[in-house]
C-alpha cells in the first residue's frame, strides 16, 4: 500500500489527471476571453468537458490508404511525449515531480516530438487537405522552434544550468527576468503561440482553407488525444515561461494569476491579429525571431563578461 502511494500522487499531481483537468479549464478560459474580446458570449464552463468525453465515445474510423498501426499509434504516441515532459515542469508553485540534469533540452525535445506526429499525421493520410496541414505543420516547426528554444535558454544560460528546477530556484532569487530579457520574453510568447498553431499562425489547420489540416482524417479516440496533448502542451509552455520569466516558484495563487494573465495577452492576439500566409510567417519570423533571439544572448554574453 505504501509502494502505491507515490504513484498516485504522479497520477493526480501535477501530472495525469490534475493536470489533463486542468488543460480543459484553461482551454475553456481561452475560448471565453476570445468570445468576449469579440463581443460573444463564448462557451459555457463543461463545454471542453464535454467535447472531449464525446470524442473519446466515439468510433475510430480508420480512412482507406493508411498504415494502420501507425495511425493508431501517432496519438498515443504524442499525448505519452507531452504527458512526460509534463513530469520535469513546475506547475502552480510546486516543484516539479521528477528532475534530472539537463532536463530541460529533454523537455523541449518532448514537446516537439508532437508536432512531428501531428506532421507524420498527415503525410500518413492519402487526403489532400491532410497532406498540405502537414506539410504546413513541418515547414512552420522551423519558423518558430529555433526562436522558442533560444528564448528558454536564455534564462538558462543565466542561471548556468540546464535543469528547470535550479533555473526555477535562481528565478525566485534574483529579478524577474521579464525585465532583464524583455526580448526573449516577447519571443517566447511569440513562439508558444506558433507551437499551438493558434491565430496567427493557424495556417496548418486553416478551416477555411484545409478543413483540419493534418488531423483531416481522424476522428474519436485519436482526434481525442491530439487535442488533450495540445492542451496540456499549452499549460507546460504557460508554466514554463512564467516560471523562467515572471519570478520563479512562488504560492500558488500568484503563480496561478500569473499563467492566466499570459493567457489573456495570447487570447488577446489570437482576436487582433489576422492569420499569416506560411510563407509570411516562415519568412517573417523566423528572419525577426532568430535575429531578436541571437541579439538578446549576444547582450547576456557581454554582460557575463564583464
């Protein structure tokens, strides 16, 4: 009994089933903040709930022309990535529930293994719109992946550590680094959103244009446990920057009015800023992040000179 015990508390927290609950919450203040911001009424509380439940009833149909087993196992395989990266993280003023040396290049080597499987997805399919979400999906992995990684490396590099605990521990000790890095900030936000393939860089699930892009042709379970990973991706990268750039670990109430305080500056931008050609947005920001990124690093390295 007593064996049974820590693995419980992995399951409920902060992993599992805490933290999938909790990805449904904040799913649901996205939406709402967006719908308000657009002068709607938005969905009400257990509408995630409820879309999710109904997904993981139905049938999983499985499209002529695929390699079934693969297709069976893209979904399971990027909720598992997402789900133990989750394990490394900090959430809502606790520590982590697992920590290792380096962890933090294995964090963002997990949350990137999803969207190669949303991308291995699509090129799975015979289904046009899904061939072209996915190839939207990988092209634009190169856009915002490098900028995103350097803006979480930057406070790292600070900390001299690669392990999200101690840059946790160095971030509660010292100013918050939203204001010594305001550039690698900005261009973390910028990244998550791009990692989400939220507006304005929905252009690989463009409904207008590719139905649901990659994801064209699941449906029930795997459709299901796509959008869980995307969820709880969104809370890790909402942990994660607040924890390397707005004070480190601290009570949970703060920490909590911390993450959602970025949630709204993302809501905001999905309403206000208008969907990105692939090319603009490969173009544009990888040339601007990249750039923001190096000039941000190259400032801490002369200062660490000194």
């Amino acid at each position: 009994m007593t064996a049974l015990h820590p693995l419980f508390a992995l399951f409920i927290f902060p992993a599992g089933l805490f933290l999938i609950l909790i990805s449904f919450f904040f799913e649901w203040l996205d939406r709402k903040l967006i719908a308000r911001f657009q002068n709607r009424q938005g969905p009400r509380f257990l509408q995630p709930f409820a879309d999710i439940f109904k997904l993981l009833a139905k049938e999983e149909i499985v499209p002529i022309g695929v390699h079934r087993t693969l297709f069976m196992a893209l979904p399971i395989f990027a909720f598992a990535c997402v789900m133990t990266a989750s394990l490394y993280v900090p959430f809502f003023g606790f520590k982590a529930a697992w920590h290792i040396r380096g962890d933090l290049i294995i964090a963002m080597y997990l949350l990137s293994a999803m969207t190669v499987c949303l991308g291995m997805a699509g090129t799975n399919s015979i289904n046009r719109f899904a061939v072209v979400g996915a190839t939207r999906t990988l092209t634009q992995l190169f856009a915002y992946e490098g900028p995103f990684m350097l803006a979480l490396l930057m406070p790292a590099l600070v900390a001299q550590s690669w392990t999200i605990s101690s840059i946790a521990d160095y971030a509660s000790n010292h100013t918050w680094m939203i204001v010594t890095q305001p550039i690698g900030f900005i261009v973390a936000i910028i990244g998550l959103i791009g990692k989400l393939e939220l507006p304005p860089f929905d252009a690989p699930e463009a409904e207008q244009e590719i139905v649901s892009g990659a994801l064209s042709e699941y449906s029930g379970r795997g459709f299901g446990l796509f959008k869980i990973a995307k969820n709880v991706e969104l809370v890790i990268g909402l942990a994660l920057i607040t924890v390397f750039y707005l004070g480190g670990i601290v009570n949970p109430l703060l920490f909590s009015i911390k993450m959602v305080v970025l949630l709204c500056v993302i809501a905001l931008m999905q309403s206000t800023l208008t969907r990105l050609r692939i090319d603009q947005t490969v173009g544009l920001w990888w040339q601007a992040g990249a750039i923001l990124s190096l000039a941000q690093l190259l400032i801490i390295i002369l200062v660490r000179v000194r």
